[in-house]
C-alpha cells in the first residue's frame, strides 16, 4: 500500500502462560502496560487527503479499554494470552468491526508488552 497511518492504544492486564520450563519468569502471574498499535493502509487517499480519520478508529479504542483494560487475560481470551495471540484477535475484531466502516484497510497490529519488545500479526 503506498500510505499508511498507524493509531496506538494502550491498556494494563494480567496474565500467567501455561507449558513453559519451571522458574520461567512467565509462568508467574505478572502484568503488563500493553501497546497496541493498528496500522491501516491504501493505495490511494480518500478526501480530504487521509487514509482514513483517526477518529474513525475510536472503537477499537473502546473495545481494547472494555475487554482487556485491567483484566486478567488468561480470563477473558479462548488461547493463551501471548502478545501474538492477542495482536491476531485484535487484527480479527477490527477487520470484522471497523474495517468496513473506513477507506483504509487494516495492514497489521503490533502488540507490545515492554517498551522493547512487541509481536505483530498481518492479515493475509
């Protein structure tokens, strides 16, 4: 796609991470400060020279801070609640929620559990 835009949302939760070696520093309950960042794209801009409007990517917003803000994930996720997981959940509930209700279209979600490490789901 020749434009993109990126929106960063941000939310604090829980988790522990099942089947990992004893002592590993994840399988212990421990939070995190999540980003999650929406990178939408097109090839041509819609008027007046935008992607899309960050406004228009408000309810992903509102469901990042309503089903995952100070949660315990392991709760409220079908799968293991690891970043990648969770960026592909995230990717799914915009393509299906949002992504029909703007000009761009959804390139990847990026979700970060520290400033330094993040994983990254793109839609085929």
């Amino acid at each position: 796609m020749g434009y993109t835009i990126g929106k960063r949302f941000t939310f604090s939760a829980s988790h522990r991470l099942d089947g990992l070696p004893d002592g590993h520093q994840c399988a212990r309950l421990h939070g995190h400060n999540y980003t999650v960042e929406v990178v939408v794209g097109a090839e041509r801009l819609a008027a007046p020279g935008f992607v899309t409007d960050f406004g228009d990517l408000a309810p992903m917003k509102t469901y990042v801070a309503e089903a995952f803000d100070h949660q315990h994930l392991n709760d409220v996720m079908d799968r293991p609640p690891t970043s990648e997981n969770l960026a592909e959940h995230l990717a799914v509930w915009f393509m299906e929620h949002v992504e029909p209700t703007i000009a761009g279209r959804l390139v990847c979600v990026r979700v970060g559990e520290t400033d330094s490490t993040w994983a990254q789901y793109t839609p085929q």
